[in-house]
C-alpha cells in the first residue's frame, strides 16, 4: 500500500514543470556534463533532480540556510548517477543534511569528513566539497558522487560493493570482476586505477571507482575494460534493454 502511494505521488511530481529558476543553477554547476547528454537524457536527469529535490529533506547544519541552489546541485549529481535507473534509485534515503564546510566528528578532532552516507538513510555532505568536486570534474575525485555511490549500493540493505543489478545473471560476472581488481589494488595500492583509499573495503572500492567511471571514463576503458564493462551495463544497461 505504501509502496503505491508513493508511486502515485512520484508520478505526480514528475508531471510537473521543471522550475526555470532552477536552470541556471543547472548551466552554472553541471553544465559541463549536462550539456554532453542528448536532449532525451536531459530530460530524464531533469525529471530525476526535481523529484529528489521534492521527495527528500534537506537539512542545513552548522546555522548553514538551505538555498535553492544547493538542493539542485547535490540532486543534480544524484541525478547523474541514478537517470538510467529509475525513480526509485534512492528510495532508501530520505535526508540530506548539509554542512557549510569539511566538518569534524565529536572524539575525533583530528579526523575531517567530506561526506558520509548512513544505513539508515540519511546523508551528510560538506558543501565546499560538493563545490570542489564540481570544479575539478576530470581528476576523478567527487565526493558527492562517492556517497550517492553509497547510497546505491545500500539498495539491497547491505553495504558490500555490489549494487542492485537490473539481472539476476548479472551477479556472478560482476562478483568475478570486481573481486579480481578490487584484490589487485590490495596488492598495489598506490598503483591502480582506484585510488587507494579504495582499498578499505569493497563499498569503498565501488564508491570510489564510481568517482573515476564519471570524471575519467576513457582512462578506466583503456586501463581495465571489463571494470569499465560492469560500470557500464549497471549505469546505462536498465536504459538500453528497456527500448
């Protein structure tokens, strides 16, 4: 019952109109992906950011104020991960709260957070690091795109490296890939397509390739294809075998 509620009142939202005060915001901060896509696309990542920006809270910390702004930028970027998708890419998150800078844990004052996503479905993103990510957007590093990473691979109620994939036959190709590179970078972790900070675990190691699979595609062809191949088909492949 809950699960066609929301469905009809998703399905109402995405009727709207995007709102034009949104579109400089959208040519300012994500014009230099946005603008690459085909005009169908633009239209399904606009259908997917206004949605995420009317379903979720967004939750200013640090006496930060919410604009307009940052909601369309962080859905933005959700947006990019999730428009090949469907709507219901982050139905396990429901907050966004939002720090003005790079924040510290309480016991830990030596530690700085860029960004982190809970379980429990809630998300905390810096805002300068939101703004960092978007002005270097080749270097393969985004934190933003890192913790919606996240947030797709707890869809399944785990974080374990491995997302909800569109096929059941998918898994066990995904599995092979992904452990047999994620295994290398433990041994070499100064020296792989990941960077090391992947090493950490296998959520890690999705998290961060996805980071890369956005800002440095043609790198992670030529360097590890199938790696690239299993990116591909999650991201695009619902997409594809829908026509």
């Amino acid at each position: 019952m809950f699960k066609f509620l929301r469905d009809v009142k998703r399905k109402r939202l995405a009727a709207k109109p995007f709102p034009r005060a949104w579109e400089p915001h959208v040519k300012e901060h994500l014009g230099r992906w946005f603008s690459k896509l085909d005009s169908e696309a633009q239209e399904r990542v606009r259908m997917h950011l206004k949605v995420f920006v009317w379903e979720k809270y967004f939750i200013g910390a640090a006496g930060l104020d919410v604009t307009d702004e940052m909601r369309v930028v962080i859905a933005g970027q959700a947006a990019r991960l999730s428009y090949n998708l469907g709507l219901d890419a982050y139905d396990r998150l429901t907050e966004v709260i939002i720090y003005p800078s790079d924040y510290k844990h309480p016991g830990k004052p030596h530690t700085v957070v860029f960004g982190e996503a809970h379980f429990w479905g809630t998300m905390v993103l810096s805002w300068n690091a939101v703004k960092r990510g978007l002005c270097s957007p080749y270097d393969g590093r985004d934190t933003t795109l890192h913790e919606f990473a996240h947030v797709l691979d707890v869809a399944d109620g785990v974080f374990d490296g491995t997302p909800r994939l569109h096929k059941p036959a998918h898994y066990r190709r995904w599995s092979r890939v992904f452990s047999y590179h994620y295994e290398q970078l433990l041994k070499d972790p100064e020296n792989g397509i990941v960077r090391e900070y992947g090493a950490q675990n296998a959520a890690e190691f999705f998290a961060v390739l996805t980071e890369v699979f956005f800002e440095q595609p043609g790198r992670l062809k030529k360097e590890a294809p199938q790696l690239f191949g299993e990116m591909e088909r999650f991201f695009q492949g619902q997409r594809k075998s829908s026509r």
